[in-house]
C-alpha cells in the first residue's frame, strides 16, 4: 500500500529527505514535542474541515439545483430565530423561479447540522470545534460583514 504526503507518493519525499533523516537519527531526537503534535493536529483539523463543511456563497435552487440569483433579504422566521439567524438571504431559481432562502446562522450547533456557509459561519463552526479539542480561540472581526476569522 502506497503512502501519500500533500498529494504525493511518500518514497519520492522520502528518497529527497534521507540526507536528513540520518542527521537526524545522529543526533537522537525523534519524538515530537506536544507543541508539535498539537500543531499537527490542527493541520489536519483545517484540512478536514475544508472538506467538510460547504462554502455557500451562491447558494443552488433547493427545487431543480440550478443556479440562484439573490434577491435581497426577507425578514427571518421563528424557527430561524431560534438558531440566530438575524439574517435571511433571498435567492431566486434562474429556471423554476423557486426562490431560496438562505439563513445566515450564528448558532454553531445548527452550522453543525447545515454545515454550509459562508466566512461567519465558517469561522463559527471552526472555532467551536478548535475549542472542543482544547485550543485556545476566540472569533475576532467586525461581526456585521464578512471578515470573521478564527485567533488564537
């Protein structure tokens, strides 16, 4: 079974690293630190995530999946409420003229059931999960446009 490393075929790394493989065993230190480990894990949590969590910036038509065109906002509804989702996007079918709508929800629970967002809800959900495993990260951005990111 081959292994993989960013999308290449390990012994290639492997062949271009063994100069410094051997320095390394000379020298003795071969565990990493918890730091390391830690700061690995993250990678992978970020990559993961990327993959699991949908980037809805033009959101498809919930009738046929064709492509939407926004209509502006609309007044959200009590069951959106509930999860804060001050926000409703409008979308409108190009085909079927079914419109869409699109909350834009605060509560990272519910973004654990949609999974799908844009930068807010992205960095909401993010930050919930850093948080789960112990990392120390709070949402920082000016929280009425887009620009929210997860800190340290």
């Amino acid at each position: 079974m081959e292994q993989y490393f960013a999308g290449q075929n390990a012994k290639q790394f492997e062949e271009k690293l063994r100069p410094f493989i051997s320095q390394i065993r000379l020298e003795g230190n071969l565990e990493p630190t918890k730091a390391e480990q830690d700061h690995a894990f993250l990678i992978q949590l970020v990559y993961w995530f990327r993959r699991s969590f949908k980037w809805d910036s033009d959101p498809r038509c919930e009738g046929c999946g064709s492509e939407t065109i926004n209509q502006g906002l609309d007044t959200p509804i009590p069951s959106e409420l509930q999860y804060g989702a001050f926000r409703v996007e409008l979308y409108s079918c190009r085909y079927c003229l079914r419109t869409t709508r699109c909350p834009r929800y605060n509560d990272p629970l519910k973004l654990l059931e949609t999974r799908s967002g844009r930068c807010g809800e992205w960095a909401n959900c993010f930050t919930l999960y850093c948080r789960a495993f112990g990392y120390a990260t709070r949402l920082v951005g000016p929280f009425l446009l887009c620009g929210i990111h997860t800190r340290d």
